[in-house]
C-alpha cells in the first residue's frame, strides 16, 4: 500500500498521458504482483490482454481495497 500512496503522489506531482499513467502503473502492480494473487485478489499474466493499462489500474486498486475491507 505504501508503494501505491508513493506513486500515487508522483503521478499527482507530476501528471502524465493516460497512456504512461497506464504503464507506469502496470510496472508497479508487476512489482507487488505476488500480494494480489496471494489472496486471488487479481491474478494476471504476460498474456493477459489489458487495452486500457489505467483502467486495469484503477479496477486492480479498487478491488484490493474491497478485499481489504473483507478481510480486516
């Protein structure tokens, strides 16, 4: 959560294209990808196909945030 809230302050400090948003965030998801497929809270591979990386950002966030909520 904290590498999250630190990106999430950057991207803010400095905005960028929807399109770097998407893939900078896809690089810090693939980071930390183990803690949401610990939990099955996404699980996602080279394959999968993501058209929209700041979607699947956002949707990635919102769901470990529920799962959060759920399991506290």
């Amino acid at each position: 959560m904290a590498a999250f809230l630190a990106w999430e302050a950057d991207a803010r400090a400095r905005p960028v294209t929807a399109y770097v948003l998407g893939v900078k965030g896809r690089e810090l998801l693939e980071r930390h990808k183990h803690a949401f497929e610990r939990d099955r809270v996404v699980v996602w591979s080279e394959h999968t196909a993501i058209p929209d990386g700041a979607a699947f950002v956002d949707e990635t966030v919102r769901k470990l945030a529920k799962w959060m909520v759920e399991n506290s």
